[in-house]
C-alpha cells in the first residue's frame, strides 16, 4: 500500500516512483532486480546489453528525427488512448515503453543505439509478447516484489485494488496487436518531418490511471478533496507511514488537513469518487468519516 499510494500521490508508476523496477543508465544499460534508496541516492545491480551483435539490418532502420520524437507521439497516444478495464494491461505496457523511449543525456550514437534495439526487441507483435513475458519473468528485472507488481503492473490479491491476479492474467489481457498498431504508426510519424510536424506532439500531458472496484479512474494530483481533523484523531486511526507520506497540513488550533487527490472515473466528465470512496480507493479507515470537522468552524474559537 506504501508504493502504491506514493504513486498515486505523484502520478507515476513504481518504475518512476520510489521502488524502481527498470530504469535506463547511458541507454545501453538496462537496470535489473535490485534498486535500493539511500537518501537521495541509489545503488543499482546493472545488467549491460551487448549491443555489438545487432542485425546488420539496423542500418536499414529509419531512426526518429529528433532525440524526443518517437517519446512524444507515444506519449500523445497514452494521453488519448482512455483505458477500460479490458485494455489496462496494454495501456500499462505502452506506458513503460514511452518511458523507455524516453530521451536522456547520453552521446548521440549512444541514444540512437539503443532506441533502434528497442524498436528490434518490439518489432512484432510476438516480439511485444516476448518482451512482457521478460519484463515479468526474467530474473534482471524486479518483478516478484509485490509492491511493484502492484503500483506498476496492477498485480495483486485484492480484487477491488488490482487488474490482474497473476502475471499470467496480465499476459491474457495483454493485446499484443493493438500495441504493435499503436508502436509501429508512432515510429513512423517519428521517424518524418512532414508527418511529426503536422501535429503537436510535444505538447502532451501525462495522465494517471488506477484500476478500482472494476473501473478505471483518473486521478488528479493537482485537485485534492479536503477532510479535516483533530490532530489526534489522525494520529489514532493513520499510520506513521501516513502520516509522514499523504499531504497533511497543519490549520491551526489542533486541526489538520488531509487532502486527497481527486479521481474521476475515465471516459466520464461527472463520475468522481465521494469522500466514501476516496478513502476507500486511498485505503484509509472508514471511521475517519465520523470524526471530521467542519471547516468553516476552524478560527472561530476565540472570537465569541
């Protein structure tokens, strides 16, 4: 629950946030199993691709016109894809592959090298299922730890909080030919100046999308629904964990803001989650409900 609501706090998946699943280092290195924070920094086990045993068919691959292009018109597609419950899983894998794609600070060669073996490794739609099947079995990623399995896959126990109860159930869903479409119409685009100057690609949003009680919800990090409580009624029902990591702010005369990010559920322009459910899909205690208070009674006391 601590990824996860780190996560949902943030707008990432586990592979941004906190418990980093897999990473790129000077692109050509793809990060495996272990990524621990200490303060500010990591120690990262690597795991280095042998980039010199390409197929000499690499020279004959067009490669995108700008160090960015091929991350932006991905990114695009994920702003407009609007995920169901049935197409989750390939939103969730499309995700990962624009942060991927995504540029660095790495020489030119050294970028270019890498994106054109990860178009190779994509390059089909059984190469697409390959690729899942690696990122969720192979032992260089960190894929048996149940936070990450969670917060950036969906995978879990908890029918209400998760997607898919197994990898293999994430396999099923996983739908390697709209993938491949979708991949393979944005290399193109990415890869001409006609085609990616037509449109705006550079001017995405990264949206953020969570699985609830069988619907998909936008969440709003930048739109929070406030609850208020007395200091101790906080520090009764949360956790320390809570308590240090939800936005919490300090009112004054002993009473403390929570604020929550708002969630909607996709394709609706109404649907959003009551307090009810908020605290549910946070997985806070329902009996914090019984104990607010009503904010415009905070700075009256006294004045009477």
């Amino acid at each position: 629950m601590k990824l996860r609501n780190t996560a949902i706090a943030l707008g990432v998946g586990a592979a941004t946030a906190a418990g980093l699943s897999l990473l790129k280092v000077n692109k050509e290195v793809v990060i495996g199993s272990t990524a621990v924070v200490v303060g500010a920094g990591l120690m990262i086990a690597l795991k280095e691709e042998d980039t010199s045993k390409r197929p000499s068919s690499f020279s004959s691959i067009k490669k995108p016109i700008k160090r960015d292009a091929i991350q932006n018109v991905l990114e695009t597609e994920l702003e407009n894809f609007n995920p169901t419950v049935k197409t989750y899983a390939t939103w969730k894998a499309l995700k990962r592959l624009a942060w991927v794609m995504e540029d660095d600070d790495s020489e030119d060669d050294e970028f270019y090298d890498f994106i054109l073996d990860r178009y190779d490794a994509v390059s089909s739609p059984e190469k697409f299922v390959e690729w899942m099947k690696d990122i969720l079995y192979s032992d260089d990623y960190e894929n048996e730890n149940p936070e990450v399995l969670e917060s950036e896959w969906s995978i879990g126990p908890k029918l209400d909080f998760h997607a898919f109860n197994s990898k293999e159930n994430f396999l099923k869903a996983f739908n390697s030919d709209l993938i491949f479409n979708i991949f393979s119409k944005s290399w193109v685009i990415a890869c001409s100046e006609d085609l990616y100057n037509a449109k705006k690609y550079e001017d995405w949003e990264r949206k953020n999308y969570w699985f609830y009680k069988n619907k998909i919800w936008e969440i709003y990090p930048e739109r929070g629904t406030q609850f208020y409580f007395k200091k101790e009624i906080l520090e009764k029902y949360l956790t320390s964990t809570q308590l240090e990591e939800l936005n919490i702010f300090d009112m004054g005369q002993n009473i403390l803001c929570l604020d929550l990010s708002r969630a909607i559920e996709a394709g609706t322009d109404s649907g959003w989650m009551d307090k009810n459910e908020l605290l549910q899909f946070f997985e806070l205690p329902q009996e914090l409900l019984d104990h607010q208070e009503n904010p415009s009674d905070i700075g009256k006391e006294g004045k009477d």
